[in-house]
C-alpha cells in the first residue's frame, strides 16, 4: 500500500503511524523520488528545526500522562514532585535528538534507540533544579 492509497481523514487519521521522524523520510522518498543523499538532507533538516526533540518529548509526555492517570485521584505530593521534575526534564531536554532509521512497531522501543546528545548538560541542569 502506497501513502497516496490511503484517503486520508478526520477519522482515518488516527489508524496511521506516527512519532518517528523517519515515517516522514519514508513517506518524501515515496511521495517525492529523494534518493539516500536528499533523504539525509530531510533527516539533518527535521533535526535542525526541533522535529526530533519534539517526537521525542512528545513520546515521554505520553508516558507521564499514562504513569500519572491513575493516580490522580490519590497522588501524593512526592508523586506530583515527580511529574513536576519530568515535565522539567521534558521541556530542557538538548535539541540534538537522534532516531535510528528503524521504525519499531514498539514506540517505547523507538523511544529507548533514540540519543540524547547533550544529555549530561541535562542532568547537572537537573541537579540544579532539586537542589532549589
């Protein structure tokens, strides 16, 4: 099945994959013929313009939101410190976010191949922060 194939939806929208950059490197080389060395240009431009950081964050924004939905109603405050600092985390990460070329099925593995460039800047930001 071809991307043109599909009609795309209010409603169909939601079947199809998403929160990887390389869907979207996938997706130009069929639509618009780029060949390895263009596809790389689209990779270098989708990390210098914050697409990757914000597939990720939006990844780790996911599992917050799964992590603190049942506790809502009985969270205490060490629980919303946590989410606090992980909402911290997410908003300071470093713009320089890797994905590998491979599209897992499994977005948390997606998730856990990615590399954080810059990540130890990240952490003395962090300590910094818990030690207000």
């Amino acid at each position: 099945m071809t991307i043109q194939s599909v009609l795309l939806t209010p409603k169909t929208i939601n079947n199809e994959r998403q929160n990887h950059p390389e869907l979207v490197v996938q997706d130009a080389r069929e639509l618009l013929g780029l060949d390895d060395g263009q596809c790389d240009v689209l990779r270098m431009i989708l990390l210098r313009r914050g697409v990757n950081k914000w597939l990720y964050a939006r990844r780790r924004f996911i599992r917050l939101k799964h992590w603190m939905k049942p506790k809502v109603m009985t969270a205490t405050r060490k629980d919303f410190q946590y989410a606090y600092e992980e909402l911290v985390h997410i908003c300071t990460l470093p713009r320089w976010v890797e994905w590998t070329r491979h599209v897992h099925r499994n977005m948390r593995r997606n998730e856990e191949e990615a590399t954080v460039v810059g990540a130890e800047l990240y952490s003395d930001l962090m300590n910094a922060i818990r030690a207000e």
